[in-house]
C-alpha cells in the first residue's frame, strides 16, 4: 500500500519531539508557520518550506539564551514582550547574508563609467548592504572612477535590516580568502594586511571607509527617514525574499529618492520589469527612472523576452 504524504514527511504533520532527530526543542508545524508569519510581517521576507531546518537550528539558540524549553513560549514571548532587541535578534537570525566582493562584477565598469558625468558629489546608497563588501566595492569604484581627491566628496550610504552584519560591516576587517580575488593593484591600493595578530586578515583602508556610513534602515518600513536623492540605488540579491506586493512598495519608495537620470541596480535573478512603471530595464539588470528632469514619466521599454529573467517573487 502506498504510504501517505503525512507518513512519507511525518515532520510535516508531527511535531518533532525533544531528542528526535537529534533536537532539544519540540518544533512543531504551527511554530513554523507562526515565524513565517512573523518575519514576513516585520522584514517582508518569504521563507519557503525548506528553510525550516535553518529557522530551528538559528532559533533554538534564541530559546538557549532566553532559558525557554518550547517554539510556542519563546514565539509568545516575542509578540507579548514586543522587545525591540528580542525582534532585532529574532529578524539577524533569519536574514541570509551572502555576499563578496565585486559581486556580479559586470555592474561596477557600469557604475565607473557613470558616476564622472554626473553633476558632483555623486552619492550611492547600497540598500542592502549585508556585512560591507559591496558597499566597500562601490567606494572602491568611485575611487577608481573619480580619483582620490575627486572621490572625496562623494558618499555611500550603506543600510540594512540585521545589525549584526552591519557591526561586522562597519569593522572592514575580512579573511585574505575574501579579497584573493581581487587584482594586486586593488589589494594593494584599497587594503591594509593584517599582521600578529591578524595575519591572515585584511583591512578596508580608511580612506575607503571614510566614504561608506553604515546605517539600520528596514526596506519594508513606510517611510525610510532619508532626506536626500541618489545617483544609484543597488538593491541586490534582497528583493528576492520578498513577494511581488512587497517589491511594488520598495520599488516606488526609492522612486522620489533617486536623482534624474539615476540607476537601480538588481541582482542577476530579479526582475522588476512587471512589478513596476517606475523603472525601466537598461540591460544588464541595471534600471533608469522612466521619469524625465521635468518629472514627466517616459513609457517603461516592454521586455521581449521573460526567458532570460526570472520574474520574482518567489519565497527562498
Ligand atoms: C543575500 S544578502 C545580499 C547582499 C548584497 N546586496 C549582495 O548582493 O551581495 C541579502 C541582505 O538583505 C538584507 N535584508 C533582508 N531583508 C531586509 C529588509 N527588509 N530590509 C533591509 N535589508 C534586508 C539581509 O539582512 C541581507 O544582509
């Protein structure tokens, strides 16, 4: 006799039970659901079933140092306690940080040949910025781009939502594997090597960092609290945890904060070509404002193809 679905995945109908499966908290599928709920409330992002191991093993460190035995006590815990630090904790420990250096390399040559033919200072707020390398590659663009003096008055704003990544961010320190990478002018230029200590170690040098300022923004938040317009935008890798509603609003709260003329970057599997008029695709997952200096909005290109793009949305 065929089994039934509930006995071929017994742990999606049962709760896991202290000691099974090696687990010290019973974790049931309405635990699940509820942080699913949880943290697409609080940071928009989606998680799809099969991050459900990811959720247990990061959260059970949270219900270790709250002292709890169940999902159920701590996920009360956090919505009757509201604690601005438990939520903190609760969203660090479901973000997914993946990153490096020159990541998606083909957009910095793109960001090098733009930023000299825009009215200076040129400012560029990586919205996403997880722990630095990206927001550091862009400083070390416009450096690039700009020279060092020409640089200098120029800015990134880096934000994210997990402050745990922004702490490690605003530190600059990384292991050699990191930057290995990189071509010998640009270790050299942009790098300190760590010795003693930190051997083994790199360090941003400090006139990158003085153009990077790290700050918690959540993407998902009505109103950002930014005052000024931006050059370019990277939004990368990010909006693919979050569903397509979701995009929408981000999409049209970065509108009014980029500059005429002004780039959007994306990641190479989000498209935003249906989520928004806003913005119309340039090549490369690069977006222009379909607006013009006069505030007059140009018709978004229509994209031939939708083989070549995945349109997202998609939970992760
Ligand atoms: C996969 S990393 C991408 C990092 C970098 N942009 C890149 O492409 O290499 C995604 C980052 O988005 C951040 N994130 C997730 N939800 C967010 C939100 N609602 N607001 C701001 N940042 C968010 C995560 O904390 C994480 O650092």
């Amino acid at each position: 006799m065929m089994a039934t679905r509930a006995q071929q995945r017994p742990d999606r109908a049962e709760p896991v039970r202290s000691g099974e499966q090696g687990r010290d908290f019973e974790f049931t599928s309405a635990d699940f659901a509820r942080i699913r709920d949880l943290i697409h409330r609080s940071a928009g992002i989606s998680l799809s079933d099969h991050k459900r191991d990811m959720a247990y093993s990061r959260l059970a460190r949270r219900l270790r140092a709250r002292g709890l035995d169940t999902f159920k006590q701590y996920l009360d815990l956090l919505e009757a306690e509201n604690d601005p630090a438990e939520w903190e904790a609760f969203t660090n420990a479901l973000t997914t940080n993946l990153t490096a250096f020159f990541r998606e390399a083909h957009h910095f040559p793109i960001l090098a040949e733009f930023v000299p033919r825009r009215a200076q200072p040129v400012s560029v707020w990586c919205s996403a910025a997880s722990t630095g390398e990206e927001p550091y590659s862009i400083a070390m663009t416009l450096i690039e781009a700009l020279g060092d003096s020409g640089a200098r008055q120029a800015s990134v704003l880096a934000t994210d939502i997990d402050t745990q990544v922004l702490a490690k961010a605003e530190a600059g320190m990384y292991q050699f594997d990191q930057v290995k990478h990189l071509s010998p002018e640009r270790l050299k230029r942009f790098f300190l090597k760590g010795t003693g200590a930190h051997a083994g170690m790199v360090k941003v040098r400090p006139e990158v960092r003085a153009l990077v300022r790290f700050q918690q923004l959540n993407l998902t938040d009505r109103d950002y609290q930014l005052r000024s317009q931006f050059d370019a935008i990277f939004c990368r890798n990010v909006m693919i945890y979050f569903d397509k509603p979701t995009q929408a609003q981000v999409l049209g709260r970065f509108e009014p904060l980029m500059k005429s003329g002004g780039l959007l970057f994306a990641g190479h599997s989000e498209n935003f070509t249906y989520v928004t008029q806003a913005f119309k695709l340039r090549g490369q997952t690069v977006y222009e404002l379909t607006r013009d200096a006069t505030g007059t909005r140009t018709p978004a290109r229509a994209s031939t193809s939708t083989s070549s793009h995945t349109t997202s949305g998609v939970t992760v």
